[in-house]
C-alpha cells in the first residue's frame, strides 16, 4: 500500500484546489454546489493520480538513469507494467464515475484533461513553450470542472489570473530544473528532460516574471471589477491582493535562493511563510464574501 501511494503521489492534490476556485468566488453557497465540487474535486485526485501512473510508466527508462526518481515504483520495479496500467484503468474509471455524479460536463473535462496529458507524455512535453501551455491547460480544466460542471459561472477575468499563475509555475518548475543542474555542474539538460535543450536562463526568468506580473495584474483588476463588485455585493476583495503579491514574490526567492520550484505542492507544504500567506489570504477572502 505504501508502493502504491507513492505511485499516486497524494501530496499533489493540493494542486487540485484550483477546483474549488469557482466555489469560493461564487455568490451562492449552496450545499448542493459544495457537495457537486467535492465530487469533480475527488474525480480529479483519481485523475491525476491515474496521468502520474502513465507518465511514470512511458518515462520508466528515463527515470532510471535519473538519481532521485529512479526511486519510483514502476523505474525501480517495486510495480510491475501491467500492475501500473491496471492501476491507471481503475483510477480512470473512478474518475469518470465520480464526475458522472454532477452532469455530463464533468466527464467531458475530465476526458480531455486525460487525453491532453496523454499526448503531453508522448510527446508534447518535448515541445518548447508549448510544454508549460499544457500543464496549465490541466489546470484550466480543473477551474472549468469547477465551474461550469457545476454549474458555477466563471469570471473572464478569474480565468485570465487561473491561466497566469499556471504558467508562471510552470515556466517557474522549467527554471528550478535549469537551476539543479546548474548546482550539480552538469551540463548535459536531455539527460533531465529533452526540453531544457531549447530554454535558456535569460528566456525563463523573462516568461516567469511576466507571468507573475500578469497574474498580480489580472487578479487586482478581478478584485475590483464592476461584475465582480456587483456580484459579492463589495468591493473589499482588493484587500486579499497583498496576499497574492507576496505569495508570489516569496515564491520566486525560494526559486533562486531555496532551490524549490521543481514540486510546487510540497513546496508551498513546506514552506512557512507560504503557508501563513495562503491561510491569511483564504481566511481574507472568507471574510469579505461572507
């Protein structure tokens, strides 16, 4: 059992909370949209349990030749191949039947989340720039799952600042990469990941703080905009931005002074001070949409 949930890595369905967004930014706090988001929420923890089993077993070679994740259960082979694909057919399914509880959307975003992250580990993580687009489509589906699966409306602007803040960590997790070896003297970047061949230090540190000022922008412009003001009926949201900003600036001195960027939900489960930033920023938010 504990082979088995190192395989599904259950510290990452933090990252999962991207779900909940539609719920706490709703003006409506019914039970029967809180119980409709558990469902996707836990549909999507099978999910991307299900997309680490499969990219643990397409990545199995790789992984051995890696000093840390030739630890993994499939690339040390403490889980045999068709062991992992049948743990990844039986996570599919859970997901598929948990999200089937809220309505047709669900399973359609689910669906689409599996294949793109299907083509991602054939593939397209291969691809540069176009790779952290994909991770952070995975999150945009989690916030459309959400929402509109649950019947939630999205914000445009709640959307943009998902989009942002997923490709800022993503561009972030590419430069702590670039980062380790850089620590480890290596410079062979394939023997990671084929990808880091076509980024440079210069080029991430540019996307990473566009990213981040991107995501500071669209999220004040969220707080205050007359859609949003008129439908939580205030416009005290904005005093949750300094939360944000420092959550973001913490974030980047642990990326170049803490070496953390390579697993965001250990990383912001570590780190006190990223911790008392998201509690005071949930506890915040709570209060003003009270």
């Amino acid at each position: 059992m504990k082979t088995i949930l190192r395989l599904l890595r259950p510290h990452q369905y933090l990252k999962n909370g991207f779900v909940w967004v539609g719920f706490l930014f709703s003006p409506v706090h019914d039970l029967r949209t809180a119980l409709a988001t558990l469902w996707v929420f836990l549909a999507f923890c099978a999910a991307a349990s299900c997309v680490y089993t499969v990219n643990d077993i397409f990545d199995r070679e790789t992984d051995r030749q890696h000093p840390t994740k030739c630890r993994r259960p499939i690339a040390s082979g403490a889980i045999s191949l068709p062991q992992g694909w049948g743990i990844a057919a039986v996570l599919a399914a859970v997901a598929f039947a948990l999200s089937s509880v809220v309505g047709w959307k669900a399973p359609a975003l689910i669906a689409l989340y599996l294949a793109i992250n299907l083509a991602y580990s054939r593939g397209l993580k291969h691809v540069v720039i176009l790779d952290v687009f994909i991770i952070s489509a995975g999150f945009m589906l989690r916030i459309l799952a959400g929402t509109t699966g649950v019947g939630i409306a999205p914000s445009n602007w709640l959307l943009l600042t998902g989009l942002m803040l997923t490709l800022f960590l993503g561009f972030a997790k590419r430069r702590a990469e670039l980062l380790a070896l850089e620590t480890a003297g290596k410079t062979d970047k394939a023997s990671v990941r084929r990808v880091l061949d076509d980024y440079s230090p210069v080029v991430l540190d540019q996307l990473t703080g566009i990213s981040a000022a991107c995501s500071i922008l669209s999220y004040g412009i969220y707080s205050v905009s007359a859609d949003t003001v008129r439908a939580h009926g205030t416009d005290a949201l904005i005093y949750t931005l300094p939360f944000v900003v420092y959550g973001m600036f913490r974030y980047l001195f642990l990326l170049h002074h803490r070496a953390a960027g390579n697993d965001t939900a250990r990383d912001l489960l570590r780190d006190p001070h990223l911790i008392a930033t998201g509690l005071g920023w949930l506890a915040v938010t709570a209060v003003v949409l009270r």
